[in-house]
C-alpha cells in the first residue's frame, strides 16, 4: 500500500533544495520559512528541514496534526530535538553519510596545518621574511577521536591510513574495535587523554557529551595536545580551552564549530594564539547541498512505498544507533 499523494512541508532560509522534481511529481510541495512553517504544517506528512539549525519546530508542534516522519538536512539533530517530539511517534532521520570524507579530509588538512606550521609559514610570507624552520612528523602521533559513529570511524580510516594511532571515544569502551582499536568509554576521558598529541571531537551533542572536554581534560592532557573540534561547540569549554591555551599547556586549536554562530566579533577565540577558526564549513565540499537533496529524495521514495527509511534516528540517543 503506497501513500496517497503526501504533503511535503520544505522549511528554508537563504538557499532552496535543488533536485527534488522526483517529490514534488508524487507529492504536494509547501515550502516556508521559520515565519510561515505554523501556517504550512496542518495536514502535512513530511517534514524537510533545509534550515537544518532552525528552532522553529517546537513553535508550531501544535499545528502538526498529520507529521509523520522528519528529515534534517544536517547529521546532528540537536537543533531539532525536544521533548514533545521525543516522545511522539513522528520518524526522525537525519543525512548520516553525505558529510564523512569532507570532515575527515578536513581533519587531517588541520592536522598537517599544526605539524607543518603553515600558518606562520603564511605569515612570514606576508612579511616577506625567510625563516628556515624544522616541522613535525604526524606519523609518530596519537589521535583520539570522540565520537565513533560515522564520521568519527572515516576520521580515524583516513589517519590510520597516513601513519598515525588512532583511538576512539564513545559511551562504552571496547576493545578489538575494527576502526579504532580501543575504545575508551567518555566517562574516563581525564583518564585517558595523558599521551594524545590530537584531541579530535565529532561526537553528537547530548546531555552525556555536553562539555566532554572540560578543564579537567584539558589538564589531563599531553602538554601541547592540539584540539581539533568539528562536532558541536558545545562539546568544548571554551573559556577552559582559552585559559590551557594562554599558559601553553594546549599547543592549539582549530575549531570549526562553537557555542554560539556566528562567532562573535568580540570572541576572545578570533585572537588567541595558535587558534584556527573556520566557519563550520568543514562538511561543506563542493556540491554538498545537492547530495543532501539527493539523500532525502532517496529516502522519500522509500517513505511513498512504505519501504523502511534509512538513517532512523534514535530519538531516546539523539543519533542513528549502529
């Protein structure tokens, strides 16, 4: 039994899905923004969020009488997550896949930035200054992943294959991990982080991995660990990360992602020393939005055949439990 013609709700902001002809020819398309999504969700089945970091959702829950499943262009679903919908029977899925190779290229590219001092070779450049200087070796190094789910396990293939350890952290450790090797639970994370030259943080957000790197880990750490964040920021203390930065106890940081977006023009991370920050653009390759159409055009055709959906989130996690 097929669905008869559902309504699709597309919820954007700046930038329109391309490629959703195959939806839009079985199925009533509204598109809105945060300002009119109450008004295009009564009666509709499908929810896309394009706008991957709205929070306009919880707004209109009440005018969501038909929902049935949501999709989130996006592979965390924090933004999204509340408890209403935690505890309903609407489907989530999110776009697990589209963002693991360009996260963990972008990984490594911020690696061999530190090891190789590119970002004082740039600023010798400028100055038109020829200093000769010695570089690091990366595959003598220790990398520890938080977070082993999709991108975290591409993260650390792509290391593995360029020489370095790698190891993993998640919510339980294990040994024998085909990936990591070991996997050491995030509880004991100030235990484990002694000998970690980089700290690479890709976990999803919840209550358990909220400020995972915290002062303590950070003290715990290898004096001049680099920390590498392309999770969430608030996977991060910041203001603990600033201050192991000033007395030299971190060696760096590049991070991708923060507490609040855009970063501040008054964040005292713009200038700090040994500091990369990027604008979480680290999934973002050439062509990113048109794959991410073509995931949820993928999925809905198995939605309009009552064929299992793929990248079901779980709802209780806050992820796509492996």
């Amino acid at each position: 039994m097929t669905v008869d013609r559902p309504i699709v709700v597309v919820l954007h902001a700046d930038h329109l899905p391309e490629g959703l002809d195959a939806v839009s020819a079985v199925a009533e398309v509204r598109y809105a923004t945060a300002d009119t999504l109450g008004d295009a969700m009564p009666g509709a089945d499908v929810l896309l969020l394009w706008d991957f970091f709205s929070s306009a959702v919880p707004d209109v829950w009440d005018r969501c009488d038909s929902l049935r499943w949501i999709h989130i262009a996006a592979a965390g679903v924090d933004s999204l997550m509340f408890d209403a919908l935690a505890e309903s029977d609407v489907v989530v899925t999110n776009s697990r896949g589209v963002f693991d190779r360009p996260i963990a290229e972008f990984v490594l590219g911020q690696i061999l930035a530190f090891a190789k001092d590119s970002a004082v070779s740039a600023q010798l450049q400028q100055r038109r200054e020829w200093r000769h200087r010695e570089t690091e070796l990366i595959d003598t190094t220790h990398a520890m992943v938080v977070g082993t789910g999709a991108i975290g396990r591409e993260i650390a293939r792509i290391l593995t294959a360029v020489g370095m350890k790698v190891s993993g952290v998640g919510r339980t450790s294990r040994d024998g991990d085909p990936d990591f090797g070991v996997v050491h639970a995030s509880s004991t994370l100030a235990k484990v982080v002694h000998d970690v030259d980089y700290l690479i943080l890709i976990a999803p957000l919840t209550d358990a991995t909220r400020r995972v790197v915290d002062a303590d880990v950070l003290a715990a750490a290898k004096p001049g660990v680099r920390v590498v964040n392309v999770g969430r920021g608030e996977l991060l203390d910041s203001a603990a990360l600033l201050d192991a930065l000033r007395s030299g106890h971190v060696g760096g940081a590049a991070l991708d992602v923060f507490d609040t977006e855009p970063l501040p023009e008054d964040s005292p991370l713009w200038s700090a020393e040994n500091v990369v920050v990027t604008p979480h653009m680290s999934g973002d390759a050439v062509g990113w939005r048109r794959r991410l159409a073509d995931l949820f055009v993928a999925n809905f055709e198995r939605y309009a055949s009552s064929t299992d959906l793929e990248n079901v989130v779980d709802k209780k996690l806050g992820f796509v439990s492996s």
